[in-house]
C-alpha cells in the first residue's frame, strides 16, 4: 500500500487524528481547501464532497482530480507556484457527509497529487488546477476508495461518457506503488 509517514492509502482518519500523525498541531482546525504543512513540503487538500454544490469542481476518475482553489489564491501565489513547481508534495483527503447521525465522520486518504495542468481561466480566482493522482487504483477493493470513485456516478445519476472500464487504466498506466 503506499504509504505517507503513517498514513495508509484508502483508510480514514479523523482530523484530529491526523493532527498528531502528520505532527501538524493546527491540522484539526482546517475545515476544508487547503493545509500547508508547516514543515516537510508537504500539502494537504481537503474535501467534504457533501458541502459540493456544483460537481464539476471535484472529478477523482481517470486518474484525474480537480480542484478550485480559495478565492484568495491566484496563479502567482506562493504555495501555489510550490505545488506546480513540484516544490510540495499534495496529498488529497476527502469524505462523503460530515456527519451521520449527529456523528461526525472520518475523512478518507486518497493519495498523492501531482500538478498536471492549468485550465485557461486559472489566471482568475479562484484558480483551478488539474491534477493527477499518483496512487488511483480503479481495481481497488477497498471499500472507502471505492465508494469516493463512484461518487461522481450517484450523484448525476448516469454514467459519463468517459468512464473506461475498471481495471483498464490501471493495465495501460501500470498499478500505482504498492498495489501490486
């Protein structure tokens, strides 16, 4: 499985949690967007797919996701020049509902980013950025993996043209670190 100092590919954490393993003490505190490590070079964007109102800005298939930044950043900011200059690792981690039954649930490891390209209107803010995940495995059995794959596909109600059949991509691209 891959792995980022303790965290293991496709399972939960709550924030807090992941507070005291990533040792970043303010991580908790992070609603949603964006967390910038504050040593390491490290990025972590988080996701509530529930609080999502227009799908089109999350899409995690074809080993693609991509994300609108707060509308504070701009192409020229800092930490948004690091992560395209390849100067920060992004890590994605996303839940389905903030809470079930008055319980607040855990959010999801997805992996690692990579800056993959810019939509022409990333000049504007926010700016959105396309990225590849390093670590997709579309042949996974892992339940909550699965489970974030197939959102996009419960939430319009019809399957996108674009879809390619599990475990395709995973053939031609080859199986991401530690799948195999």
């Amino acid at each position: 499985m891959v792995r980022f100092r303790q965290l293991e590919f496709g399972d939960v954490y709550f924030k807090r949690e992941l507070a005291e393993l990533l040792d970043e003490d303010d991580f908790f505190l992070v609603r949603d967007g964006i967390y910038n490590g504050q040593s390491g070079g490290q990025t972590f964007l988080i996701v509530d797919l529930e609080e999502i109102g227009n799908k089109d800005c999350f899409h995690l298939d074809d080993y693609w996701f991509r994300w609108d930044s707060q509308t504070t950043q701009h192409l020229h900011s800092k930490k948004i020049q690091e992560i395209i200059n390849a100067e920060r690792q992004v890590h994605l981690f996303i839940r389905l509902v903030q809470k079930v039954e008055g319980q607040t649930q855990p959010f999801v490891y997805c992996g690692r980013l990579a800056y993959e390209v810019d939509a022409p209107e990333m000049i504007s803010r926010p700016i959105n950025i396309l990225f590849r995940s390093l670590d997709f495995y579309d042949t996974t059995s892992n339940e909550h993996l699965e489970a974030i794959y197939q959102w996009m596909l419960r939430k319009t109600g019809e399957t996108p043209s674009y879809v390619i059949p599990k475990g395709v991509l995973s053939e031609s691209l080859g199986a991401p670190v530690g799948t195999q």
